[in-house]
C-alpha cells in the first residue's frame, strides 16, 4: 500500500491500492484519503444511514451519501442530525 498525505487529518498514513468506492469521488478518495480517515467516514455513513433511516439502495439515499461523503471529506464536514445523541 502506498502512503497518501491525508488531505483530511494532515498527515502521512496508508492509503489505498484501488479506490473505495465507484466513480469520481472514490478516485478522489485513493488519491487523497488515508484508511484511518475512510474508517471514521464508515461510522459517520451508519450514523446517517440509521438516523435518516436510509436505504443504500435507493438512488435518493445513494445521492444524499455522496453528497455527504463530499462533505466529509473536501468540504466543510458531515455534520450529524439535529438533536442526534452519540450512544454512551
């Protein structure tokens, strides 16, 4: 595995060897993304998943998990539900 300078936490850590996940913004992921970021981006993508009560499925669930992702990423940041409660 080829290390990535993580555009996300800043700093040197293993990458991927393909992207992971289809399209433009998986490629972007590989290129940019370290696993520990991705790891944390899987439990926000539950989160979301479990409180909107989304099917993966779904083109509109797909779309808005993208969206998000987008976020997460390159963008200002996944932000939870309102009123969300982490559990303890």
């Amino acid at each position: 595995m080829a290390d990535v300078h993580c555009s996300r936490c800043g700093q040197t850590r293993e990458g991927f060897e393909r992207p992971p996940f289809p399209g433009a913004i998986g490629a972007r992921v590989q290129a940019g993304i370290c696993r520990e970021c991705w790891a944390q981006w899987l439990k926000q993508q539950t989160m979301l998943i479990n409180e909107y009560r989304l099917t993966p499925i779904e083109p509109k669930a797909r779309k808005f998990l993208e969206g998000e992702m987008e976020k997460f990423f390159f963008g200002p940041g996944s932000q939870a539900p309102e009123g969300f409660q982490p559990p303890k």
